[in-house]
C-alpha cells in the first residue's frame, strides 16, 4: 500500500491538528480566553482586593474614572498598589472560581457588572455587603454613574466604610 495517494477524511483535522491549526481571519472579534496567565490587570493586588469593572471602549478604566476610582480608595486608606482592577468586558467567558484561585481576594466589588448571566454567589442587591466564606462581596453601579450622583456616592460610601474603615 502506498502513502502516496493517501487521504485523511476533512472531518478528522480537526481532531489531528486541534492544538496547531490557526484560523488567521481578521474579521473575528479578539477576546482574552479565562487563563491564568491571561489576567491583564491594573494594580499591585498588595491587599487582596478585586475590583471588577464591565467596560467596553478601554483596557481597564478611562482616565476620569481611574481618577474617581482612586479618590475612593484614598478615602479608605488605599492605593491602587492594593487593588487588582480586572475588566470583564475583556473576558470571553466569567469563571468566579478561577478568578478566586488567582487573585486570593478578601473583598470583591464589582461595578456595574450585568449578574443576569454570571455563575455567582452573591445576591444580586446593589450596595449591599455580603460575606460569604471570609470574601466581602459589594455589588454596585458604574463609576461614572457615582460619580456624578451624590446619592450613589453616599451609598458607595456607606458599604466602604464596613468593609475597610
């Protein structure tokens, strides 16, 4: 029998080539896959705090809530060397666990996160402290809604205060 005129059935490579075969296609969206080392934060995490942000046209936060974000910390007697501030929209897919595994928090907020699709423990109450096994969950609105909202900023600061102060 001759290898010459030997032909492998298409339905099979993918299955033979599945780790080195690339679809070079400009048109497809470029999403950062939920690995380890994929985690493209800002932030030193010197204090084991997450913060998840949901926002679409920046890497992490525009300059205007990056500057709000840290008047907040300093409020609370951190920077944001004590912080990892990790942007979901980045994300292709949200895996609570993983992101518990890497990151160690004691404290997780998320702003302005959509829990309607997400796998998580939390209630789905905005400013309100949850704590379940020894993590602070705090649920809120975007920063640039509280921002501009003296209400908001009152709550926000309210749940801060339980948490850090």
């Amino acid at each position: 029998m001759s290898l010459d005129n030997f032909q492998i059935p298409i339905n099979l490579l993918p299955e033979l080539y599945s780790n080195s075969l690339v679809l070079l296609d400009d048109k497809q969206p470029k999403s950062i896959s939920l690995i380890r080392d994929n985690f493209d934060f800002l932030g030193g995490n010197k204090k084991n705090i997450l913060i998840l942000v949901n926002v679409a046209d920046f890497v992490h936060l525009s300059d205007d809530n990056l500057q709000f974000l840290t008047n907040v910390l300093a409020a609370c007697k951190l920077s944001i060397a004590d912080v990892a501030i990790l942007n979901l929209h980045r994300l292709s897919q949200y895996d609570e666990i993983l992101l518990k595994d890497f990151f160690k928090p004691n404290t997780i907020i998320y702003f302005d996160i959509d829990f309607s699709n997400l796998d998580t423990v939390i209630p789905n109450q905005l400013y309100e402290v949850t704590t379940i096994t020894n993590i602070n969950y705090l649920r809120t609105q975007s920063l640039q809604l509280i921002a501009e909202n003296i209400e908001a900023k009152k709550q926000l600061w309210n749940c801060l205060k339980m948490i850090f102060v």
